[in-house]
C-alpha cells in the first residue's frame, strides 16, 4: 500500500509540474501577445494542439476564418500525394496512330524544359521516319483555366504566379535582361529567345535601379511596358502571357531543328486515338515538385498538382472545383468537418480561400496519425530551407513548417516539437497588419520559440 501511495505521489508531482510548465509557456504568450503592436491592430489567429493527444495546448482567435496563404498548401499537397501516389510521374508523350497522325500527348508537368522536348522529337526520329500528315496536341489533362479563382490581375506580373495549363514549360516564365548601351541608352533582351511586344521608356539614372513593369493583358498577353530609372543592368522573370503560344513557338523550332516534316495541319487539339503506338515519352519524377511546393512554395508546382489529382481521381480533366471536393472529401474521412472552409485553389493564392487555425491544427493531428506521415514529413520545411533558409536555425530537426505570404497577410504551420519531448501542431495567421512583413515573421517566430522552450 505504501509503495502504491509513492507511486500516486511521484506521478501527481510529474503532473503538478507539466503543468506548471504549461502555464509558464502560456503565460509568456499572452504576455508577448499583451504587448506587441502587431496583435494591436491586426487580427492574430492561433492554434497550438498536442499532436499525441489532441488537447488544446493555447488559442486566440482559432475558429475565426481567414486567409492563409500559401500555409495552405501543406493541407492541400497531402491529399494530393495520397491521391497521385509518391511514385508518380509527369509524362509528356509522342504517339503515332495507323494513319501516320502525331500526337503530342501533354502531362502537364512543371518540370519540363525546351531541352526535354526537344529531346523528346529527336528519340522520335530515331527510327529514321521524318514524315508525318498531322500533328495534333492532346491537352485534355488539364481544363483550360490558367488562373484561379480570386487570383489577383496585378500578380501577372509576379514570376511567383504564373499561369498553369497542359502547356506547363520552363516554369512558365522569361527572362528580361535590361542592359546599359555606351550610347547610354538601355537595351531589352529575352532569354529564351520569344517574340514579346514590349513598350520601354528607361532612362539612366539615379543611385538604384527604380524600374516599374506593367502588362496590359487585355490589349495583348504579350504587350509589357518598363519603364523608370536604370543605374546597373538588371534580370526580371515575367510569366507568360500565352502558354500555348511560347510553347507552340517552340514547338516550331523543335520541329524544324529536327527536321521533321508536317504535311497538312499542325498543333489542333485532338484525343489521342485508341491503338496508337508510343513512339517516345519523357518522364519527370513528382519528388521535386512536391519538395518545391512544401519548401519552396512553388505555386507553379501546387496548384499543378492540386488539378492532377482531380484528373486521376474522377477521370476528367483536372480543375479547380474537383480538386476542392477531392480535398474536403478526404479531410472528412479523416472525421473533420468542412462546410467551414473553402479551398479555392492548392496554393493559397486565391482571394476566396478560407481556413481557420483550429481547423488547421487539428488537420495535423489526423495526418500525423496516417501511416504515410513520415514519408510525406521528409518534403516538409525545415529551419534553413527554401523560405525558412533565415529563419529559426536553432530549430532545425525540431519543426516542420509551412510559411504563407499575401499582402497583409501572413502565416506559418506544422509540428514544434519542444524540448520536453512534448510534438504540437501548430497555426497561426495575421490579417490586415500595417506593419512590414519581416516584422510580422519575427512576431510568428517569437510564439514558436516559446512553444519550442516549454
């Protein structure tokens, strides 16, 4: 009896002190939130769970809805991955059917390159044929979308926001290079080469560059101005105006390099026939995608994947709408509700994306607990890559992040585990803040330092 008594005693003291400890960690929460400006004026959503347990560990504003960014993607990429499968692949492909017709069959891959395409004819002609009636594109993977719902017209010029179609090729941007004449005048090039309409009033001048870009794409999807002050020459990625239009046009030197001959009609959409042969085929793996997506934020990547896994879910070409209901659909076998939240695209870029930090923590805990968590933790953020590469370093090996940018809007999830040994799940979004960004990353990274030191 006296040794059960001791027993009781040491585990009420354990007790007694765990939470002593969480009401040390919480206490310095409410207090930095108390006196930061930032939680002031702006809305400040958080949500800390136990991702063993699920207990509530801290929350402020949790069940509000707000923007979450690009955080979202750690929520949307996992239902993805679990649709497509880890060991998919993007396939682009050349078939040839019995009337000597060329299909190019398009996989919609964010990876691919001129180069692999080019390669792509070139295993084509291998077998020594170079003549072929028509050449017909099957783009049907993919609807004909290229932007989502609630993007912004002004994030057309952001090489952080191209547009996404079958078409996807060189990461669906160009580069414009400005450089000083000796005449002191200012020359415009774009690598790859591509015929681009654009309007330039640069003048030399002042200590920095001070460049301003417009793109007017209702007049044309190609017309861009630049205009502003040039000191030193300078490298600005712009997304295509027309994916199919780059990708036609190099297309057309592929075809002529190659020299291979098209007799009647060129790059009509077609269904690739039944019982037409694979003449050649690329394949990129979905690793890198994924990695870019969760480290990177790659929206290219994301939402690429988002409307795959709707296409290989439902047998149709992949769009936003499907891939919202493949998402939900998902999170409600895993027992959340999710009349709640709205997810627009698989990004985070949409406007119209609702979400809310206690939803987000509690997604967490059930995809910590799937049978797939570890392998889909191994392409999560860590302190020091892609948009945390200056952030938290005294963290590495301990979180597992996803960060989110919008204008005023800022956001950072997944798993801290602590220094009691002790794994959260962890949400946190600001909204309508005035402050600079980096100050509001430093504010974020405060409450994860707090909830590491428990």
């Amino acid at each position: 009896m006296k040794k059960l008594f001791e027993i009781l005693t040491v585990i009420l003291m354990l007790t007694t002190f765990a939470n002593s400890s969480f009401a040390i960690s919480t206490g310095k929460i409410d207090k930095l939130l108390k006196t930061s400006d930032i939680n002031k004026g702006a809305l400040v959503s958080i949500s800390i769970k136990n991702a063993e347990s699920g207990n509530v560990v801290y929350e402020q504003n949790s069940k509000k809805n707000m923007q979450s960014a690009s955080a979202l993607k750690l929520f949307t990429m996992y239902p993805v991955m679990e649709t497509l499968g880890y060991d998919y692949s993007f396939k682009t492909a050349l078939y040839k059917d019995k009337e000597n017709n060329l299909y190019l069959k398009l996989g919609a891959d964010p990876l691919l390159t001129s180069s692999q395409l080019k390669t792509l004819f070139q295993n084509a002609k291998q077998d020594g044929q170079a003549e072929y009636r028509n050449l017909y594109i099957d783009d049907s993977i993919l609807d004909k979308k290229e932007f989502s719902q609630g993007w912004m017209w002004d994030d057309e010029i952001s090489p952080y926001t191209p547009k996404i179609s079958a078409y996807n090729l060189d990461k669906n941007v160009v580069k414009i290079n400005i450089e000083k004449n000796i005449d002191s005048t200012a020359s415009i090039s774009v690598k790859p080469n591509y015929l681009m309409t654009i309007i330039s009033s640069i003048k030399l001048g002042a200590k920095t560059n001070q460049l301003e870009i417009n793109r007017y794409s209702w007049n044309n999807p190609e017309l861009v101005e630049i205009k502003g002050l040039l000191t030193e020459a300078q490298s600005i990625e712009l997304p295509l105006g027309s994916m199919r239009r780059y990708f036609i046009y190099n297309l057309d030197k592929i075809i002529d390099d190659c020299r291979i001959n098209i007799s009647e009609t060129r790059y009509a959409s077609k269904l690739i026939p039944e019982g037409s042969e694979l003449i050649s085929q690329t394949e990129n793996p979905i690793a890198p995608a994924l990695t870019e997506a969760l480290q990177k934020s790659s929206n290219l990547s994301a939402q690429t994947l988002f409307k795959l896994a709707s296409a290989k879910k439902y047998s149709m070409s992949g769009n936003d709408f499907y891939a919202e209901k493949l998402v939900k659909e998902f999170y409600e076998k895993l027992g959340l509700k999710t009349d709640n939240i709205l997810i627009k695209d698989g990004c985070g870029v949409s406007r119209y994306d609702v979400i809310n930090t206690d939803w987000m923590s509690e997604s967490l805990n059930k995809i910590h607990k799937q049978s797939n968590f570890e392998k889909y933790k191994e392409y999560m953020a860590q302190p020091g890559d892609g948009t945390l590469s200056k952030r938290l370093y005294e963290l590495r090996g301990d979180a597992w992040l996803k960060t989110g940018s919008l204008s005023n809007v800022s956001a950072i999830t997944g798993y801290i585990k602590s220094q009691d040994g002790n794994l959260y799940s962890f949400a946190m979004i600001t909204q309508n803040f005035t402050q600079p960004q980096k100050d509001v990353k430093a504010f974020e990274d405060e409450i994860i330092k707090l909830i590491y030191n428990r």
